[in-house]
C-alpha cells in the first residue's frame, strides 16, 4: 500500500509527523478525502477534527484555524493550535464551551458574538476528538 | 577595635548578598535562554512554510490584489514595540523605546500620526508617561509566549491596517543575535514588501481560488511574523540580563576584594596600635 508523509506543525511546534495512507479533512469547501499521489492542493481548514490512517490505525487531531499544503508525497498541515486526542484537556474544553454558550445566550454585539461562535466551535471540536 | 572596622565588615556583607543574588538572576537567564532559544527554532517550521506557501501563490498568480500586499500614500503610522514586563536586563528596554522615540520625533509632527501596540510593562509605563497614543496592549507574557497569547494583539493590528486605521505597520524590538548581542531594529512589517523567493516547487490548485487562499494566508503570515519578533524579544530578553548580571557579579566580586583589602588594612593597623599601647604601658611602668 502507498504511503505519504503527513506532517501538522504551530506556531510553537511540530505537533504530528508520521507516514499515512489517508488524511481526511474538512476544508472550507467541504469534506476532503486524500490519498498518495493527490494532486498539489492549497486550502484553508475549517475548525474540524482531522483524520489521518496508517496502517490500520486511526489517529485524530483538533485543528484549529490551519490550512493544508497537498504535494505528491507529502502532506502539512498549518494550524494555529493543534491537539493529539490524549493531549486535550477536557476539563477546560467543557469550562470553555459553556462560557461561550453563556455568551451567545447573552446577545452582544455581533464582534463578540462571533468571537463566541468561534470559541464554541473550538471547545466542541476539542470534545469530540477527545471523545473518539 | 577602629570604628571604621565593623562598617566596613557590613559593606562586605551586604555585597556579598547582592552578589549571590545577581549570579542567581544570571544562571537563571541564562537557562531561560536556552529554552527561549529552543522555542525560537521550532517556531521557524510553521514561518517558513507559510512563506513558502504564500510566495508560490504570489509566483503562480501575477496579478494578485490584496490590501496588505498595496502600498497607499502614507498619512499614519502603527508601531508595534516589543519590550519586557521587567527590568535588570541591561539597556535591553531603554535601547528599544529610544528608537522608537527616535523614530516618532523625527517623521511625526503630532500625535494623531501615529499609534502604538505595546507588549511588556516597561514599554507600556514608558509611553504611558508620555501620554502616547497606545491602542492595545499586552503585559505578564509569560516566559515562553504561547501563540494564542499575543494572537489578539497581533491580529488587532494586523486588521486595523486593512481597514485603513493606518497605512503602514512598523514592528520594532530587540534582534537575538548571540547572548551578549541584540540589536534593537526596526521592520516594516505592513504592506508587505514583494515576497520574493518565488520558487514554484508545484503548481497548485487552490481552493476556492487563489485569491481566498490569499485572503486567509496573508493576515495568518503578518501574525506569525509578529509572533517569531515576540519570541526573538524574549530570548534577546535573556540574553541581555544574563549579560547584565554577569557584569553586576562580576562588579561586586571586584568590590567586594577591594573592601576586603581595607578591612584587613584596618585589622592590622588596630593590632599594630594595640601593642604599641601595651608596651609604651610597659615601659612606663618599669
């Protein structure tokens, strides 16, 4: 089976590097489903978990904020924050959607609502990597 | 005993406690510039990638229009300055904040020309004081600044610039070069200047088009630039008060082998007196 080389790098570090047989993530079109020999692609990422198989193993990561750079053997992905399901911290991701849910419930203005909007999404896609 | 003798004792001992307490800040700094410096490297994956991204973006599409990438007629000017929330680090702040003064003095005329974005308490207080415009601000950084610390800062001035509250950005700190030196510069950082290197290693397809790309890439470019300036800041940071202190040790040793000197001159002096005293006494009585 072909193999490709996946990499996730922050800001602060190179978060994942391993050899894979499929990537899938969501990027701001859509669902995307890449396999080795893929052609050269740029795209942003929406704040989505980020599948990665390789040999029969599943991994999941949080990513947020990020966009993928597709080459012929070689995939990297960009993100501002980026998590491993054992490296989150539940506790906080729960602390942290229930704050932003506390301020979409109280209508502010639409700069902080959308803030909120994007903090709830973090905390939910924290949760749902971690709980895979 | 001469009087002299107990003073001098005290001016030794209160030395020799500064002392072990600069040699401590020293060896301290100088572990947190290693890790400063660590973290220094491995930021410099994610910078260099999205440059390259961006560029072959810029390289594979000629007539990108984006308004970070255009250069407007200049009427007001951001600077983001980069200093530490603490002190004892040599000329470390005052280096960075004349600059910056320097700077303003020379191309401005009044306070509406320019804003400022502080990070570090000294920067902040000093600008305070003068009552200089500060948009937004950021202190207590702590040693090694995660991304999402000063994400807000940066990308408030990154968006500014593209709304028009200001036609350029200047980012001014203190560049690492090695531990003893750090040279206070400055950098435009907004518009940003023709990214060359325009390497295509692939022509890619972009999606939804290379102008969205663009669109979310380039901001994300600005604040990765501000972020590896904050980190370059901290490890000058180290540098520049491991230095200082090593040079404060090395001052109080000095000081503290000339009291020394004194004191056993006195010691000697008084013992010399003392048997003078005992055998004139002597000899008066025989």
């Amino acid at each position: 089976m072909s193999t490709f080389q996946v990499e996730i790098v922050t800001p602060e570090r190179k978060v994942y590097e391993e050899t894979a047989n499929m990537v899938s993530v969501t990027g701001v079109e859509g669902e995307l489903g890449i396999l080795p020999n893929h052609i050269p692609l740029v795209t942003p990422l929406r704040i989505a978990p980020v599948t990665i198989k390789r040999n029969g193993q599943v991994d999941v990561v949080a990513v947020n904020g990020g966009f993928i750079e597709v080459r012929k053997d070689k995939v990297v992905i960009l993100a501002e924050s980026a998590e491993l399901a054992r490296d989150i911290n539940v506790d906080r991701a729960e602390a942290a959607k229930q704050r932003a849910q506390q301020r979409l419930g109280a209508r502010q203005d639409e700069v902080d609502f959308r803030r909120a909007e994007l903090a709830l999404q973090r905390a939910m896609n924290r949760l749902n990597v971690s709980k895979r | 005993m001469a009087k002299g003798m107990r003073d001098i004792k005290r001016e030794i001992k209160s030395k020799q406690n500064m002392k072990q307490i600069t040699k401590a800040m020293e060896m301290v700094a100088a572990s947190k510039l290693r890790r400063a410096q660590e973290a220094a490297t491995q930021s410099r994956p994610y910078a260099d990638k999205l440059k390259e991204v961006v560029a072959s973006i810029a390289a594979g599409t000629k007539d990108v229009k984006h308004p970070m990438l255009e250069s407007r007629p200049i009427k007001k000017t951001g600077y983001l300055v980069i200093t530490s929330d603490r002190g004892l680090a040599g000329g470390y702040n005052a280096n960075v904040l004349r600059k910056v003064t320097q700077t303003i003095k020379e191309k401005h005329k009044s306070a509406d020309e320019y804003a400022l974005f502080v990070i570090g308490r000294k920067g902040r207080d000093y600008f305070k004081r003068r009552n200089m415009p500060i948009i937004e601000e950021v202190i207590g950084l702590s040693d090694s600044p995660q991304f999402a610390d000063i994400k807000s800062v940066a990308s408030a001035a990154v968006k500014m610039f593209s709304e028009g509250a200001y036609d350029e950005l200047y980012l001014v700190y203190n560049k690492f070069v090695n531990a003893i030196t750090q040279i206070p510069s400055e950098i435009r950082l907004l518009p940003l200047e023709e990214i060359s290197g325009g390497t295509s290693v692939a022509s890619y397809e972009y999606e939804p088009s290379p102008e969205g790309v663009l669109e979310v890439l380039l901001p994300k470019y600005a604040e990765t630039l501000i972020y590896s300036a904050v980190l370059d800041g901290k490890a000058s940071e180290f540098g520049a008060r491991m230095t200082a202190m090593g040079s404060a040790t090395k001052n109080a040793t000095k000081m503290i082998n000339q009291l020394t000197l004194t004191y056993n001159r006195a010691r000697q002096a008084a013992i010399t007196q003392e048997i003078t005293e005992i055998v004139a006494g002597a000899n008066a009585q025989s």
